[in-house]
C-alpha cells in the first residue's frame, strides 16, 4: 500500500494523524481501488494553494473539524469542492443546530480532506466510496436522504409508490425517487 496524502498549508499534526486514519482505512476497504484517488486535505482558512486547486475534480469530500470529528460527507461527479463548499453557502446544520456550515468557510478549526478521482472513467466509484465513508464515520451531520424515514412517508408509502408507478409509467420513475 502507498500511502500517498497531499497536505495543504497550516494542516495540524493531530488533523495529518486523523486523515491517515480515515485513508487507511479507505485503503483497507477498497485495496487497490482505493489508488484511483488522489487524498488532499486543506484547512478552510487556507483554500490558496495548489492542493486546493486540485481538489476541483469528481470526488468525494469529507469536513474534518480540529477535534478529529467528521462533520459532513459528500460527493461530486464534476468538482468535489465546489460542491463542498455549497454546504456552506446554503448553511448546511446538524439536527440540533450546533453546526452550522456556514462558520466553516473561513474558519483555521475546519478541514476538508477530498479524494479526488485520478481517472475519470472509474467515476462509478466516487458513489461507493461516499457510501462507505458516509456508513463508517460517526458524521455530525448524516445525509438526510439515505434510509427509511417512516415520519415523512408513511407506514403504506411504498406500496402507494408503487401503484402510482403502475398507474403513470412516463412519470412513475420521477415520483418513486422523490420524497
């Protein structure tokens, strides 16, 4: 295994120990897979350099915040870190409102480590690696679109769901997906 992790400007020790962590642990899961990205980590407060011009490729993204908790997970087929930072444009928050993403853009106490995709033809596994980091990392804010959510559809839902694909096949798709 080559452990390969571009570092940006001002990456504390205990941040550089943390990212190793969680690359390793992506190498452990997806062996040579994992080689088809590039792991990069730049501090928020320090998106002019090199590394972060890197970041703005297909890839998934991972906030990392000075206490080594992952706060969000994400993913982009185009620009990982474009996509990323609309967290904090459109204040991305945690449940309870403690996190609120848009003190994050600027702040020297966040992170994001994206692992951008090295080949574009293997962009198939920007979504399992964003599924595995989403299930494997205690994330303070998950994503509010995987699972089952019985509050907002319903004990019968899917069975609806179904008879209205049944019903209007030329739409059915687009309402299966949607919540």
């Amino acid at each position: 295994m080559n452990l390969v992790i571009r570092m940006g400007k001002n990456i504390r020790p205990e941040i550089s120990s943390r990212v190793e962590d969680i690359v390793q642990a992506v190498y452990k899961e997806f062996g040579s897979i994992a080689e088809l990205f590039m792991p990069i980590v730049v501090r928020m407060d320090s998106r002019e350099c090199e590394e972060f011009q890197a970041t703005k490729s297909p890839g998934v993204y991972v906030y990392i915040y000075e206490d080594g908790s992952c706060l969000k997970v994400g993913k982009s087929h185009l620009n990982a870190s474009k996509r990323a930072l609309e967290h904090c444009r459109d204040n991305t928050s945690s449940d309870d409102g403690a996190i609120q993403m848009k003190n994050l853009r600027e702040s020297d106490k966040a992170y994001m480590l994206v692992f951008a995709l090295q080949q574009p033809k293997s962009l198939h596994w920007v979504l399992a690696l964003e599924y595995y980091l989403e299930k494997n990392q205690m994330l303070q804010i998950p994503s509010k679109r995987n699972g089952y959510r019985p509050s907002l559809l319903g004990i019968f839902s899917p069975f609806f769901t179904l008879k209205r694909v049944l019903n209007d096949p030329l739409r059915g798709a687009e309402r299966l997906w949607s919540y």
